[in-house]
C-alpha cells in the first residue's frame, strides 16, 4: 500500500512539474517510473539531469521502458542495439 501511494504521488509530481521544454508523453511516464524511482530520482522529473541520467542507466533500463522510449521516438531501435552490442 504504501509504495502504491508514493508510486501515485511521484506519477502525480511528474504530471505536474513536466514542462513543455521536457514534455513526456504519458506512456512513457507510466512505462519509466520505476526506472525513474530506481535510477534517476534524485534529478527533477523535468529536468535535463533526469534525461541524462536516464541514458547513462540505459542498459539498466526496463524492456517496457525502453520500448515506449523507442515508441514515442526519444531513442532509435537502432540506437538500443547499438548499446546491447556494446555490452556482449
């Protein structure tokens, strides 16, 4: 229950503070947020600092995460076998 509730909230928070410089698309915001909580929440959801940090977590990134990344075109499938390749 209660990491249901600070789960809403943080979801609540990005909603909020996303600015249309940083606009994210709701699907991704749902697919992310736990890789958000995991690797990034120490940076302002609508910062520049969460998008890097989420790169620099890329390989640690969930499957459904990145396939709404690569869906909503903020990352290439290319670029997601590129970084796959690298890690072999």
């Amino acid at each position: 229950m209660k990491k249901t509730l600070v789960t809403a909230l943080t979801v609540a928070i990005v909603a909020a503070t996303s600015s249309q410089a940083f606009a994210v698309s709701s699907s991704v915001k749902y697919a992310c947020m736990g890789d958000y909580l995991s690797y990034c929440s120490s940076h302002s959801p609508s910062s520049p600092g969460v998008r890097r940090c989420m790169r620099a977590n890329g390989p640690k990134l969930s499957r459904s995460c990145v396939n709404a990344l690569v869906k909503a075109g903020y990352v290439s499938r290319a670029e997601v076998r590129r970084r796959a390749a690298r890690l072999r």
